[in-house]
C-alpha cells in the first residue's frame, strides 16, 4: 500500500515495489496483518518521521504481525515458521524485514489481527510506565484517551502490574462496560478541561501517583492538578494539540515529574530492553480490544475511522498475500 505524496497532499493506492534486501540480523515477515495507528493521519503530510521527496512512493503501515519466512545472519531466538508482531515502518506489504531483536512472539490464542492490534500499544504503555519509575504496587493511575488502542491497553496494564485505583478518562460512555471490564474503577468523560476534581474525589483528596497522558492540549492542566504529591505524569500522545499550560506552582508545590516518551529517539540498546519488557509480560492476560478488520484494499477508510471519534480500540488491516 504505497503513500503517493504530491502538491495537493496524499493518496494511497496498491501498488508494486522491490522486495526487502534481509540483512544481518534481521527477520523476514510474511504480513498477515497491520493495525491502524492515530500517526498514520499525518506521515503522508510528512508530520512524523520522514518521508520522500514529493513524487517517491513510500509503503505505509508501523506495525505488522506474521510469519517468519527467513532469517538473516547472526539471527538467534527467532526461526522460520515463528507468529511474529513487531513495529516496523513500511509494513503495509506482503513482507517485510525487522531486527531480530525488535520481534515479539504472538501468544499461541491470539490471531494475527490480535497481534497487530497489540504490539505499538504495548511498547508504548510499557515505556510510559517505565518513564514514571515504574508502577509499585496499589499506586492510582489516571489514564486519558482511554478509548483509544493504546488507552485501552494501557487500562489493562496498569491492572496487571498491581495498580490500586484506576481512573479512566474518556469523551463519552460509549466504552464505558470495555473499560470496567479490562480493570478501570472509575470512568470520567470530559471532553477537555474539568475532571481533576473527581479524580481528587475518587482518591480520597490525595490524587493521582501516575498519569499516562495520550491527549494532551487541553487536558494537561487538570493532569496537574489532579496529581498526588510526587506524583508523576507521562505524556505519550498529543491528540489535542502540542501546546498546554500548567501550573507551576502546584507543579513545585506537589514536586511532580512530567516525562515525555517516543521511539524516534531510542537507542538500539533502548528499544532491546523495551522489547523484552513487552515479552516478559503475560500477554494472554492483556487481549487487544479490535474494533474492526477490513481488507487492505481499504486502509484509506480504515485510516479514516479514527477521525470519527466512534471507535473503541483498534482497527486491523488484513493484508491478502497472492498465491
């Protein structure tokens, strides 16, 4: 699925390209499936990452779950036949080559969808924990844009790693049953600005020890106000803009620790570690929540469902792979 970009923005469209050269180290994928991720709006536009110049085809997708066809030099721990997930650009393709070290099993329950759903979001929500020192146990978590994929896994994994209270912060009660049922206490919708207060409520008056912020914007101030003392706040995702003001004299006051987290910066040696986090977890407990799957003839729609503010949890491409 090639990102065609030109003087009048973007279009995607099926198209041919050279197959990846496998080289040391590396893994060949056959792509059963790809997710959708809230960047994939904005790499045609050149807003993450790096794109061509105008006129270059690039292949889409950041992530993708398959088998392993082919292992390069000096591979170990992964073998032909392997179910893989993995975040890796330009996956939206009948294969694909990753770094060894940058491939997680997909449980033997799950489905190639499951695992395409799971991996970004989990990488991710593993990295926003580890950026707040790590979860102790019986610490509140407040988590904004809980309806998204990411949010959704981030619910489900602070439960896992013994969080006490989990808030969850959403825009309406459209998920509200999803989230109770993968470890939220309590659910808030605010469409912006106004939740602090009942989060300062559901904890007693002491507030929130983490937060995991996917939104940003608007939001932030009440993550500041709603923060324990030491509390610590992770932003992850900017949804409502890159901008927000805080204050910083309830900042100093509650002697918080704001954190921001991307893989665009990792070392290798960064994103080994977060890898075996993610498969030191026991991932048959922490599910994916899949809103869709459509064929891959429609990414261009897909890509379009998480502008509508309507879905809970992810949408999964499924790649055809020709005969």
């Amino acid at each position: 699925m090639l990102i065609q970009r030109h003087a009048d923005g973007a279009t995607l469209a099926l198209g041919d390209v050279p197959e990846p050269e496998l080289g040391h180290g590396q893994v060949r994928i056959a792509v059963r499936a790809v997710s959708v991720n809230y960047v994939d709006r904005f790499v045609p536009q050149g807003g993450y990452g790096k794109p061509p110049a105008d006129g270059v085809p690039w292949v889409a997708g950041l992530d993708a779950a398959g088998e392993v066809t082919e292992v390069g030099d000096g591979v170990t721990g992964v073998r032909v036949g392997d179910r893989v997930m993995a975040m890796v650009p330009s996956s939206l393709a009948e294969q694909v080559v990753a770094d060894a070290r940058f491939t997680v099993p997909i449980p033997p329950e799950w489905s190639h969808e499951e695992g395409a759903a799971a991996i970004v979001a989990l990488l991710t929500e593993c990295s926003a924990l580890s950026a707040a020192d790590g979860l102790s146990a019986g610490e509140s978590v407040v988590i904004t844009g809980a309806t998204s994929g990411m949010g959704l896994q981030g619910v489900q994994l602070a439960r896992h790693l013994g969080a006490g209270r989990i808030i969850a912060v959403a825009r309406s009660d459209r998920a509200d049953d999803v989230l109770h049922r993968l470890g939220a206490d309590l659910v808030l919708h605010s469409p912006g600005r106004g939740f602090a207060k009942h989060v300062l409520d559901a904890t007693g008056g002491t507030g929130a020890d983490v937060a995991v912020d996917h939104v940003g914007g608007s939001y932030f101030p009440d993550l500041v106000a709603a923060a324990a003392i030491n509390g610590r706040i992770v932003n992850v995702g900017r949804a409502a803009g890159a901008e927000a003001t805080a204050d910083l004299e309830a900042f100093s006051l509650k002697q918080l620790t704001l954190r921001g987290v991307t893989f665009r910066t990792r070392t290798p040696a960064e994103l080994t570690g977060l890898y075996q986090q993610v498969r030191n977890l026991d991932l048959t407990k922490l599910r994916p929540v899949i809103e869709r799957v459509v064929p891959w003839q429609q990414t261009e729609e897909a890509q379009g469902l998480l502008s509508t503010g309507a879905v809970v949890g992810k949408v999964v491409i499924r790649v055809a792979v020709e005969d």
